[in-house]
C-alpha cells in the first residue's frame, strides 16, 4: 500500500478503523468520508463498487499489516513457542495502549459471512495468508505437514478468540493466558 494513492490509502485507514470500532453494518460511507477528510468523489472514483469494496481493501490491510509483522517475529525467532508468545506480547502491548491498527477478521466474518460472500472470502482469505505462514514456520521447526497445517489453524483460532475476548473484556488479559498457554500446544 505504500504506493498507492494517499487519498485511497486513508480512506482504507478509516475505514479499516471503523470496522475494527462499530462493525460493517454500523459503517456508512458518509461517515468514512467525513472522518478521512475525503470527498464521497474520491470514494467513488477509487471504489466504485462502494462500501463492500472499501471494507475487502481494509480487510486486506489489515492480513497484510498482520502478516509483515508476524514475519518480522517468525524470521527473528527460531524456536515456534517463543514466536507464537512473542506476536501475542506484541498484540499485548498494542491492546494495552490501545494502538490496534486493522479490522477485527473475526467479528467482522461473523457478521457478514451468511450476508456477503466478497467479505466472507476476504476474511477467509486473510485466516489463510497467516496460516500459510505459520505452517511454513512450524514445518521448518520439524513438524509434518499434516500437524503443522492444524497446528496453525489453532494458532489463528486461539490468536483470534484471545483477540476478541480481550475487545470485550477490555482487557489484555485473554491474550496474556493465550501467551502463557502456547506451550501446551507443542506438548511443551
């Protein structure tokens, strides 16, 4: 996204931001522009498809955000418990001073995935960027493929639920029992 229009860029930003705080359904495009500072014509003009596009392209930010910081912690860090523990700490320290960049993949899946095939498939589509990843980290760390494909499936559920738990909670602490938890999850 760094070479894209900056307009289209904070559009995707605000929009991405409010998904994450009220959901699709409570997003409007109005109020996407006003908070982005842009004219409803650059809306239409960078997604003429209106709201659904703009929602797949934040939710495409955020996979995209994610993945580059898990790589970041997954090629730093040999062994697959301590990466796993590390980008849980690192959501830890982002919930705590409230700097959460992205769309909460979870929630917004499960309010549009009998609703809206495109963002269901988007969502869909970021679970298996991330697994991908992870299943590459974990097979490097000797796991077969077949345990580290659900292996990694479990990371992403566990990362996903701690994340919404601690959204409604208010609290970090489901991401910190996730963090401390990891361990069992290799017969650790």
């Amino acid at each position: 996204m760094a070479n894209q229009n900056p307009t289209r860029k904070t559009l995707i930003e605000t929009t991405a931001r409010l998904l994450m705080n009220q959901g699709y359904n409570a997003t409007g495009l109005n109020q996407i522009t006003q908070l982005s500072g842009a004219p409803k014509g650059s809306l239409y003009y960078h997604f003429p498809e209106g709201k659904e596009q703009l929602a797949c392209e934040a939710i495409r930010y955020t996979q995209d955000k994610a993945r580059s910081e898990m790589m970041k912690v997954l090629q730093a860090t040999a062994d697959p418990v301590e990466a796993i523990q590390r980008m849980l700490d690192l959501m830890i320290e982002q919930f705590d001073k409230d700097e959460v960049i992205g769309v909460p993949i979870g929630i917004i899946a499960h309010e549009t995935a009998k609703s809206n095939e495109t963002i269901r498939q988007a969502c869909s589509n970021a679970y298996e960027c991330w697994g991908v990843e992870l299943k590459k980290k974990f097979v490097s760390s000797g796991l077969a493929e077949e345990e580290a494909q659900e292996l990694a499936i479990m990371i992403n559920s566990m990362v996903e639920g701690a994340a919404i738990m601690s959204m409604t909670q208010k609290s970090s602490e489901p991401l910190r029992i996730a963090s401390k938890l990891v361990p069992r999850l290799f017969d650790r």
